[in-house]
C-alpha cells in the first residue's frame, strides 16, 4: 500500500512540475489561446511535457493496481476506471496532438474516464459522507468545467485535472497513513 499510494502523490506532483517547466521553455504559450497539448508539439517545450505525462501516468498504474486489487468491488471498478485514464495520461504523452486521432481519442478518454474513475471512489467511501460527499462534487466539477464558453481549453483541462488529482492525493494520503499504522508496503 505504501509504494502505491507515494506513487499516486507523485504522479500529480511530476504532471503538473513537467506541465510548468513545459510553459517556461514556451513563451508562446497562452492560457487564454492555447491547449496544454500544444506544449507537446513544439519542439522546446514538448519533452517536458510528453516526459512529464506519459511518467505521471505510470505512476497512477500503480495505485490503480492496488485499488483493483482490493476486496471491495467499487473500489476494484473505480481502480479499473483509474487505470483506463491513467493509461490515458501517459498516451497523450506518447501521441502529441500532431499524432491523429490517437492523441484526440487519447485526450477525450482521460477527461471523460478520470471524473468516472472519482465518481466511482465517491460511491464505494459512501459510509464517510465528507469523503464521499468530497469526490462526488469533484467528479461533477471535472465534468461542468467543460460547459462555460473558454477562449482556450488549456483552462478547463487544468481546473478539471485538479478536480480529480486533489481528492485522489488525499484518498493516498489517507492509504500512507493505514499503510505506516499496519506496516503494509505494497
């Protein structure tokens, strides 16, 4: 649980920190005209990014894993769900928009699976009301963030990756915490 779960801390951590070294190797970059993709098509900003994303999705493998491999079958739906979106992530690395449809279908598959993957983890915490309460608003938060008219999509695609990445550090978080009071390193 302990190695599961520090990945899944990490795998936000290294998206976001490749994510803005990506934006500071492109002075391009605009959140008001671009999508966060765009950094993995240029040239300077592209293995920052690509890098960042495809490592950031391994790491949430992982915890998907150990959720799949848990007793409970909504928390074992909501790892397969993870590990969908998960392996999403690390192919919208591999395929850079330039790379047709595959980073399309690659980019449309995280948003959409990740907010399914929280919904998932709401139900199956439902005997913790604040916990289950807090991913059920995150995974509806995800979705409606797409909805007001953006001059960009590189907004929406960070408040909807943030939606999900917060609650998510939080339930590995609550696993490190199990993890150091049981011993359990997996």
């Amino acid at each position: 649980m302990k190695v599961s779960a520090t990945c899944a801390l990490l795998s936000p951590i290294v998206a976001y920190i490749g994510i803005g070294l990506a934006i500071l190797q492109a002075p391009w970059f605009s959140w008001s005209r671009n999508a966060l993709s765009d950094l993995g098509a240029s040239p300077e900003s592209a293995p920052y990014f690509n890098t960042a994303l495809i490592i950031a999705g391994l790491l949430l493998i992982v915890f998907a894993l150990y959720l799949i491999s848990r007793p409970m079958a909504l928390i074992r739906a909501a790892g397969v769900l993870l590990c969908a979106s998960s392996i999403a992530l690390a192919c919208i690395g591999v395929f850079p928009e330039t790379v047709h449809p595959h980073h399309f279908i690659a980019s449309v598959a995280f948003f959409i699976i990740t907010p399914f993957a929280t919904a998932a983890l709401a139900i199956a915490y439902r005997c913790n009301q604040k916990l289950s309460a807090s991913l059920g608003l995150a995974a509806i938060l995800a979705f409606l963030v797409w909805f007001p008219p953006w001059p960009a999509i590189a907004v929406p695609e960070l408040f909807s990756s943030l939606c999900d990445t917060i609650p998510l550090a939080y339930i590995a978080l609550r696993c490190l915490k199990a993890s150091e009071e049981t011993g359990a390193l997996i």
